[in-house]
C-alpha cells in the first residue's frame, strides 16, 4: 500500500513558515533585497556574471523607459478623455509616431485630408 500524499494545506502552510524564517533570519529584509545580496555574492565568487547582470539590467530599465515613452507621448494611447477625447487628430502630419524609420522623411510630409 503507497503512503498517503500529505494535505495541500499543511505543504503551503509549511513553505509560508520556511519563507518567513528565511525573510526574519535576513533581518526582515524585502526579496528584492535578498535577491539582489544574492547576486552580489555571485558577482564576487564569478566575475564573469557582472556583463551580464549588467546588460539584464540595461535591458530591462530600457525596456521600462520606451513602455514609459509610448505611454507618454503617442496618440494611441489616452489618459485624459474630458480634455483630449481624440488627440490623433491634432498632430500635424509631420509628427514622427514612430521611434526610428529609414524610409519615411516625416519633415517633408504635407497634410492630405481636411482639417477637423
């Protein structure tokens, strides 16, 4: 006869006291703070690991700034309905939408619909 498995409740509650344990004997420090002590520690045994911690975390704040630029400043996006229900149709047609474009020359664009 296989042994009975254990009861989900008493598996979580076990894993939310090791986690705990493992926050308190870290001086109640966050996990961001855990996690990033950790890979200090890992940087100074393995000095090959700082390129890449150093190009993850490039990544991921570039990555964060262009969601922040799109949010920000393209028309598609709109955070004030009452003021600028529609604010597409007040860029004028030389207005660069996007980030970079090799083929486009959006200084020498003229406008081809009626003004609104």
């Amino acid at each position: 006869m296989s042994p009975r498995p254990p009861d989900l409740t008493s598996l979580i509650d076990r894993r939310k006291q090791r986690l705990c344990e493992g926050i308190r004997a870290h001086g109640g420090d966050s996990a961001a703070a855990i996690m990033f002590r950790t890979m200090l520690t890992h940087a100074r045994k393995h000095p090959s690991l700082i390129p890449l911690f150093l190009f993850v975390g490039l990544g991921g704040a570039g990555s964060l700034l262009y969601a922040l630029r799109v949010t920000m400043s393209s028309p598609e996006v709109v955070w004030d309905k009452k003021n600028n229900p529609d604010p597409w149709s007040k860029k004028s047609p030389n207005y660069q939408y996007k980030f970079y474009n090799e083929t486009i020359d959006y200084k020498n664009l003229k406008k081809e619909g009626p003004d609104f």
